[in-house]
C-alpha cells in the first residue's frame, strides 16, 4: 500500500513527528524498497512506536518489503543526559529522563495495531555490539534527538548501509535540537555526501 495511503487511514499516535514529516519517512523508506536495495531496515529511537508501526505497515504491503527483517533499538529510558552540543535556549524542554516509555508499551503499540513486532533491543546506542545490528542495511530512520544518539547510530549504519541505501535523521537544522545537525556534519566532515532535508528530516542516500 502507498504511503499517503497509510497516512490517511491510520492515525499517528503521538505528537514525536507530524504528517508531513513522517510523509518524508515513508517515502524514501517505499523509494529504497523500489529499487531493490539489499539489507533490513532498522530504526533507532523508536519510542512508543508511533513511525515504527508505519514503517511495518509499508513492509507488510509492498512486495518487496516482507522478506526484510525490521530491527528496532531504545534505550526505554527516555533521553540520555545533554552535551555542550546540545545546548539550546529553544530546547529546554528536552531534559534526561523525559519521553520515557517501557518495552511493554511498545509491544502493546504493536498488539493494538495487529501487527507483528520488530525484533527489539533494549540498550544505549554506545553500548550495542556488532551481533545486535543486521549485517546489511538497506534503510535507516535516526531518532535520538541528540548529538551522541546520532553519532552513535551513524557509526553503526554507515558502514553497513548498501550502495543505494538511505538513511532519513529526525529533527535535522531544528533550533530546539542543535546537536542532531553538529553530529551529522561532524561524522560526515568533508565527505561529498548526498544530503538534503525536508521538513525537518535528512535523507541521507549512500552512493557508493
């Protein structure tokens, strides 16, 4: 079934990302299933899983998604403690602890929807080895809010991401988060990437 489709028949469960952004989401995720790219899908910062049913939902529907493993990673502890790169006067809302949710929750997100789960892992991005990542990815969607978050999910997707593969990063050149936009320009440095935004999400497509 077509994104829009999805959006306009299923609810979005939470105020973590709105229609237009999730819209990006879904779509590069549909693009990336298109063309054939090898590898699973994975989604770090999934929360309650309000974009996670989405991206099931895309799998479930397009004939090239089901065969594709879906992995989720949170820390179900809500945000880690700032950095200096994430100092904002916009952002002072985002405090450690907050957006706290359990597994559980998460899995009932699931039960509710009828939707198979994910396979889950409960850990702090820094702490995840090489066994808990899919060998090949073919699409990525970073939620960490972060500047460690992401440069910590950057440097386990990066190197496994195929030739065509993409990554999508909420929250990028958002005042209230500074530190998502430093890590992505800070891991990425001078490298000529693909990169460009739309409403409030990078995509990130690997060329080679």
């Amino acid at each position: 079934m077509h994104y829009a489709q999805l959006l306009s028949r299923y609810p979005i469960i939470s105020d973590q990302i709105n229609q237009p952004a999730l819209a990006v989401v879904l779509r590069e995720l549909e693009t990336v299933l298109e063309q054939g790219i090898d590898g699973d899908i994975v989604e770090f910062g999934c929360y309650i899983g309000t974009t996670s049913v989405f991206i099931r939902r895309i799998l479930d529907t397009s004939q090239r998604g089901a065969d594709r493993k879906f992995y989720v990673y949170d820390s179900f502890a809500g945000l880690p403690a700032k950095t200096t790169d994430d100092n904002s006067s916009a952002g002072i809302e985002f405090q450690a602890g907050e957006l706290t949710v359990s597994k559980k929750q998460f899995i009932q997100t699931f039960q509710k929807a009828n939707l198979s789960l994910p396979i889950i892992t409960k850990a702090w991005f820094a702490d995840l080895t090489d066994r808990q990542l899919p060998t090949t990815i073919a699409y990525a969607f970073l939620d960490g809010d972060f500047y460690e978050s992401i440069i910590d999910s950057l440097k386990l997707v990066w190197p496994r991401l195929s030739a065509g593969g993409t990554i999508t990063i909420d929250d990028y050149n958002r005042p209230a988060l500074p530190g998502v936009t430093k890590a992505v320009s800070d891991f990425f440095g001078t490298q000529n990437v693909n990169l460009h935004h739309e409403h409030g999400i990078a995509i990130i497509t690997k060329s080679h």
